[in-house]
C-alpha cells in the first residue's frame, strides 16, 4: 500500500516548522560569532537588507517549487520541467542535505555535551575553558557519542513522520525556545556593564563596513534561513492549499531575523560585561561563554548554572529542529524515489551521516591529518554546502521560478488561485528574476574565488 506523503496539519504548523527549520545553530552560534567578527551594528544592518531582498525572495520561489509540485526536492523539478536538467538543482539540495546534517550534527553534538555538563555542574568554577574545549573535541570517541546520540535523536523525530513527528516538536519546542531566549535577554541586558555591548550591538559604524562585510553578511543570511538546498521546497510540499506562501515566508524571516538578533543582545552584553573581546570567533559560545557565566556570577554561582543550562538547552533544540528539516531533504527524496518506507528511508539517511558525520568529527582528533583539497572532512563539507552548493541551488531555485516556470502557475501559487491579490507581485519577481540570482551570483564568486576573504 502507498503510504501517505504526509502534511502540516495547520497553519501554525507551516511556520513553527520552518523557522524551526531556519532558527538553528546558524543563529545562535554563527551569526554572534560573524557580527563580533564584523564590527556589530553595521553588519546586522547590511544583514537585515540581504534577509529582505535577497533571503526572502529565494524562500518564496522554493516555497512555490515546493507546493505546486508536491514532490522531494529532485521529483518536484522531473514533474513541473519533464525531460529537462533542472532536476540537477534538486540533486545539488539531496546531496548537501546529507553534507550539512553531517557537520552540522558534530557541533550539534558538542551542544549537547555542553548541555550534559552544564546540568552537572561541570562547567561551573573557573576552568581553562579552551582547554576543556580543546580536550573535548580532540578526544577519540567521545564526541562520537554525542553526535551519535544527536543523530538519533534525529533519527527518531524524522521518523514519526511530517505531522506527528516534525510538526509537532516544532510546534512544542519553538515557544519553549522563543521562551528561552527572552529569558536570557532579561538576564543579560540587565547585568552590570552591558551597555557597552548593547552600544556596539545598536549604534552602526560604517567606517567598519568593508566588502568582507557585506559578503559575510550575505552568507550570513543564506545559511540562516535555509534556502538553496530545497529544504524548504521540500518542507512546503507538505502545505495545504490554503496556507499563504508570501505571508509565511515573511513570518519565517521575522521569526529568525528576530532570533538572531536577541542571541545577540544574550551574548554581547555578557562579552562585554565581562570584558572578553567580541572577535573571538567559533570559539565564542563555547569556549568564552562558560568563562562568562562564571565570572559574570562569580556571587551566585547557582544563577550562573542556571543561565548555562538555558543557554545550551536553547542551542541544543534549535540544532534539532533544523537538524530534522536536513534529514527530511534526503529522507523525502529516498522514500519516494526508490518507493521504501518512511522508517527505512530514515534509517538510510542517518546511516549515511553517521559514516560521514564520524568523519567530520574525527577531524578534529586523530584524522587531523587526512586533507582533501587540503581541508579536513569537517572544513570540506563546510566549504561545500556553505559557499557551494547552497548559492549555486540558491541561483538554480530563483531561475528556475522567475524563467522557467509558467507565469501563471506562480500568481496562483502566491494567489491561493486568485483567492487574495499579491502585494507588490511585480516587484517580488523582479527580485526572483534579477536581483536575487544576480546577488548571489556575487556571492558565490565571492566565496569560490575568495576576493573578501572569509
Ligand atoms: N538555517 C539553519 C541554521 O541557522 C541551518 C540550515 C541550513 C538548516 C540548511 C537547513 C538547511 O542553523
């Protein structure tokens, strides 16, 4: 018997599920990492452009991809353009479906271990946190663990399926999240000396504002929004008919723009309260973040505990929900493409990203030395999806929406079938036809042939 492709049973479901699916690591570790990197206010200006011109155009075009042709990533291109290579943007999305879960799952892993030591009071006193760090992530199997069990976490959720699986836990979890977080705003802003960081994290400095910058800030919103890989393609294939696609992919965008900026206002005020430099780089929330909370509560130790479990708690549930819109990718497209079952789809993705996410990990420690290209498996497959296969999909999605597809399916997509006017449609497929390819044409040349650095 054909089992059902599944669906988000509401409209809520639609948008918890893909900000679930944007709101991730990308936002709580990456972009407080790149704005302290790139001088604050004037990269999350440049940021919050690129979210609105060029991110979102991208979502809606995968969004109208997706709910038109109610197929995986690589189905959805073979049914809207038979007979044509379009399908080869689907397969670029499968692919770095796995690449992504896999080194994304080892940082996700390590959040975990954050997690677990936090709760046991592990991280609390004064430690060499880089050393503790260093230890961790160079040890031969025990970031394996934490990735395993991240993986099967996963596993298990992606397995229930869309509605009971996905929908769910996203509906669960991003309030509990959302919850989270202005928690942790309240605690940060309020402590003694954080107006510096919330100076550096308001007042713009465009002196700072380099083509590095703006190049940053471009990936920076591509990756945190999950579009070029027919991720969301593949999540909006399960939308019913009436769920409004320019509106959500607004709602999405707000969602995550909102999230990254308070992580930001979590972690810049604590920097800078304790005097901890805001460039520190990948090591921020790991490395300085436990220094943080301890010097930060050196008077009550227990309130630093307390901040430290949040704050990992909240890494860890943002990893999940998106790590489960990866899987999805592949597990769609292998359930359909060779007609198995959900649970054996699954089970082949994870197995998949198990073996290579092992590698990933195990760059860091004992196979520091296997390069290829001269990059350890972690970098490669960073380097890979990031600056890659995401931009190049990104292009392949918006030409594919603006070019090749008929007009009129697209104003029915975005009209519910002629159900509500769209809002500056003219405007909106100028930028899915011109300026989006054209942006991120720039910044793939950009990443590929490295003009601004990285
Ligand atoms: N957007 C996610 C994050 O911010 C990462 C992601 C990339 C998720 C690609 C799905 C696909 O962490």
């Amino acid at each position: 018997m054909k089992e059902d492709r599944g669906h988000f049973a509401s409209k809520l479901g639609v948008v918890l599920a893909s900000a679930g699916s944007a709101v991730g690591l990308g936002n709580i570790w990456r972009f407080p990492t790149e704005t302290g990197k790139n001088g604050g206010a004037a990269f999350i200006l440049i940021y919050l452009i690129f979210v609105l011109f060029l991110a979102l155009p991208v979502m809606v075009s995968e969004f109208v991809v997706g709910r038109h042709s109610r197929a995986n990533t690589v189905e959805a291109y073979r049914k809207l353009a038979p007979g044509t290579p379009w399908f080869v943007v689907g397969i670029i999305g499968v692919l770095s479906g796995f690449l992504v879960l896999s080194f994304y799952s080892v940082v996700a892993g390590w959040t975990l271990d954050y997690t677990f030591l936090s709760i046991t009071g592990a991280l609390s006193g004064s430690h060499d946190f880089g050393e503790v760090f260093n230890c961790f992530v160079t040890h031969p199997y025990r970031p394996l663990l934490f990735l395993l069990m991240f993986l099967f976490i996963t596993h298990v959720i992606v397995a229930r399926g869309v509605e009971s699986g996905i929908e769910k836990f996203s509906k669960m979890m991003m309030p509990l999240l959302l919850f989270i977080i202005i928690l942790l705003v309240v605690l940060s802003v309020t402590m003694p000396g954080a107006g510096e960081g919330l100076t550096f994290l308001l007042q713009p400095d465009f002196g700072k504002v380099t083509p590095k910058v703006v190049f940053s800030a471009m990936g920076q919103a591509f990756f945190s929004l999950s579009v070029g890989i027919g991720c969301l393609v593949t999540y909006s294939s399960y939308f019913n008919k009436q769920t409004r696609l320019v509106s959500s992919a607004m709602n999405v965008c707000l969602i995550d723009t909102m999230v990254a900026i308070l992580a930001g206002f979590i972690i810049f005020p604590t920097v800078f309260s304790v005097g901890v430099h805001p460039d520190a780089g990948p090591g921020l929330v790991f490395v300085t973040l436990p220094n943080v909370f301890n010097m930060a509560f050196k008077d009550a130790m227990w309130l630093g505990d307390i901040f430290s479990i949040l704050f990992y708690l909240l890494l860890l549930l943002a990893a999940i929900t998106s790590s489960i819109s990866m899987h999805e990718i592949s597990t769609a497209y292998i359930r359909e493409h060779f007609h198995v079952s959900r649970r054996r789809a699954t089970w082949i993705v994870t197995a998949c990203c198990i073996v290579l996410g092992v590698c990933c990990s195990l760059s860091f420690g004992p196979w520091r030395d296997v390069l290829i290209f001269g990059m350890g498996f972690f970098d490669l497959f960073d380097f890979l999806t990031a600056k890659f296969f995401m931009p190049l999909g990104g292009i392949g999605i918006c030409l594919f929406v603006g070019w090749k597809m008929k007009k009129q399916d697209v104003y029915d997509e975005l009209s519910n079938w002629g159900l509500h006017s769209v809002p500056l449609y003219g405007v909106l497929m100028f930028f899915i036809r011109f300026v989006a390819p054209a942006c991120i044409t720039l910044v793939f040349l950009n990443e590929l042939l490295g003009i601004g650095g990285s």
